[in-house]
C-alpha cells in the first residue's frame, strides 16, 4: 500500500474523531459492548461486567472513534488515559495487572488501551478483510498520536497482545517491554515508550495524516477547546494547539517536526 492510498482511505473513507458528546459515548459502548462480548467472552449485560462499557477511567481519557463516511458507521475506538497532577488517580488501568511505577515518575503520562474494531467491517474493493483490519489498526494509533502532539506526555504506556505489538512495529512504533507477559483474557505484554521518540519514529509512516487531521482541527477549534474546558483534569495551557496552529501559520506544510514537537516536556 502506497502512501497516497494510505492518506485516502484513512481521510476520505474513513474519519478519526475525538468523542465529544453522549452520542460519541454510545457508539464507543456499542463497539465495546460487540468486541468484548465476541472477543473475550465478557457478559456486558451483568452488573460485574458493565465497567467494561465506560467507566470512570473514560472520564479521565481522550478517548477517539473511527468512522466510515459512506455507511456512516463507526466501527472503531481506542483510549488515552492520562494522569497529570490534578487526575484523582494515579493509577494506570495496566497497574492492575504489572509493576510499573518506576517509569512514572514525571507526569503527565498516558496509556493507549480499549483499542477495538468491529468484526465485520465494511467490505472493499481494494483490500481484503484483513488487509483493512491491519490499516485501521493503524489508524487508530494514528488518533493516539494526534493526541501525543497536542498533550506533552512523558511517556506512552500500553499492554497489548503480540499480534498488536508486531503490527505496530511494522509502522515504527518502537514500543520497549517493561515487564513480564500476563494473562489477561490471553497473554499480554506490557510497553512503554517516550513521546519524542514515538513522535520522531513514526513520522514517516503516520506524519502526513497526523498532519492533516491537526491542521483540520485549527480550522475547527471550537468543539475541542469546549471538551477541554469541559474536562476537570485539563486546563487551556496543558494544551498545545494553540501553538501548533501558529507553526502551520508560519511555515506552512513543511513546518520541522521538532518545532511541532516542542523542546520542552
């Protein structure tokens, strides 16, 4: 797949959204309720097993769907859980499972995780099913690392079965292991990776679409600084959009990923 055929499909086809309103909130219950249930066998409907639906951690998330413009479905989600000094918890979702506290000590830091995508997807004319699974997977991280440009992490953390793992390497996320595999609903593996270096390996494999979808969020502010301002965890200047923006202003299209970046964490 070349990158113009990468660009379409992941613009044109399809959408990435930050989830903004109870309609956003239901149609990620919805694709949670139909991945875990087929995938993990969890039983939604049980009292026991609704956090598995939207929780409390969801409140303190970006959380991002992927959208399929011509049916106009979504049929994707994945999730930045963030801690900064003013999150009431300190605790990653992973942290139920490894030990990771000595790779948290500067703060703010995020997971990616309740990553999903329906089952039957859309069919197309171009890719087999599995050819468009592993692209939208791909799009979705694409959505995390959006939001790794507008929100200065320290460090990105994940836990993720081997299958995911290869498939992001594949596209240069470099994830390191910082623990020991773990069963949980199968073997998982947890990772971790600094902002910068994820934000520079990935570049040329995602640079061009994260590009497009941060200079479409400056023409559209609005929605977003209303989520923010929404959020008891974020404040206006945590966020560096108002930056980046400037950044296309000045240099355009081929403004220096170091600038986006920022020197400072």
């Amino acid at each position: 797949m070349n990158s113009e055929d990468f660009f379409h499909l992941l613009t044109k086809e399809y959408k990435l959204i930050l989830a903004q309103s109870q309609h956003h909130i239901d149609e990620i219950k919805k694709i949670r309720t139909t991945v875990f249930t087929t995938k993990y066998g969890v039983d939604v409907k049980k009292e026991e097993n609704k956090h598995y639906l939207f929780n409390q951690d969801d409140e303190q998330s970006f959380n991002y769907l992927l959208y399929h413009i011509a049916t106009k479905t979504y049929i994707g989600t994945v999730r930045n859980f963030f801690i900064n000094s003013k999150t009431t918890n300190k605790l990653l979702p992973m942290q139920k499972y490894v030990n990771i506290e000595d790779f948290m000590q500067i703060l703010p830091i995020v997971e990616i995780s309740r990553g999903a995508l329906i089952k039957s997807l859309p069919s197309h004319q171009k890719y087999s099913a599995l050819q468009l699974r592993t692209i939208l997977t791909y799009g979705l991280m694409i959505a995390t690392r959006i939001n790794f440009f507008l929100y200065k992490y320290s460090m990105i953390f994940s836990i993720m079965e081997p299958s995911l793992h290869r498939i992001l390497k594949r596209q240069k996320v470099n994830f390191i292991q910082i623990g020991k595999e773990v069963d949980y609903y199968g073997m998982v593996t947890p990772y971790a990776i600094e902002r910068t270096k994820l934000l520079q390996d990935t570049e040329k494999s995602m640079g061009e679409i994260t590009r497009y979808y941060l200079k479409e969020l400056c023409q559209n502010p609005n929605s977003f600084w209303e989520f923010i301002d929404n959020n008891p965890y974020l404040e206006r200047s945590d966020i560096q959009l108002d930056r980046i923006c400037k950044l296309f202003e000045e240099h355009g299209d081929d403004v220096d990923l170091s600038l986006l970046i920022g020197d400072e964490i």
